[in-house]
C-alpha cells in the first residue's frame, strides 16, 4: 500500500511551509513549556490542522536540531490528531539543551496542557 503523504507526517496534519505562517503564529497565542514553546492561532473556517517546526542555532549544531525536530514531530504525531483543533496552525519551537533531553512521556503531557492553556480563551487572540 502506497501514500503520497511521507511517514513523518500525518494524514489529517498539513505541514506550515510559508514564513508568512510562522510569523502569523509568532504574533498570535503562546504557551511556553519546559522542553518547548507552542505558538498557536487560528485560521478561517477550515478543517485542516496545519503544524511548523523551528530549531533555532541556538539549540545546537545541525545534529543537535534535526533530532529536536525529529521529537518535536513525533509528538504532533502522537497528540495533535486527537487534541489539535481543525482550522488552528500550530508552530512547536524547540529549546536549548531541552528538547532533546526531556522524557518523551512528559513532553505529551507538556503538549496537551499547552493546547488547552491555548485553547482556554476566547476566540480573539
């Protein structure tokens, strides 16, 4: 059985490819987490949820940010299907020295307490 969707990426998930997208994340909700920061804002009326990933130089060298990414996508993966809500994009920014040394049991927990810290207020950002 053949996809044309990519293993790292989930069928009902859309990759944030334009750096209009993130900076629109960047300006809009925030939650802040021990091994990661959630960036959040809703879209139209949509039914896609669309999820970005960012790993600055700041976490490390190229190694270092491919396996911050690699965890940081895995974990959408995991939780977003289920928690994530339709019409939303979301941006994960990973963290030096965090992201890839954090239990990954305790990033999921992170990551469903930053959509409903996001998620818990009105509709206007």
């Amino acid at each position: 059985m053949t996809t044309d969707t990519p293993p790292a990426v989930s069928v009902c998930l859309e990759t944030l490819k334009k750096r209009a997208d993130f900076l629109a994340c960047a300006r809009a909700r925030k939650a802040a987490m021990p091994a990661f920061v959630l960036q959040a804002r809703q879209r139209e009326a949509d039914d896609v949820i669309r999820i970005g990933y960012t790993a600055s130089k700041k976490v490390g060298n190229a190694v270092s940010r491919n396996r911050a990414k690699r965890r940081l996508r895995a974990l959408a993966r995991d939780i977003l299907p289920n928690a994530g809500v339709p019409g939303w994009d979301y941006v994960l920014v990973a963290r030096a020295g965090a992201t890839v040394s954090h239990p990954f049991d305790a990033m999921k927990k992170d990551l469903l307490r930053a959509l409903a810290k996001v998620h818990q207020r009105g509709s206007a950002p």
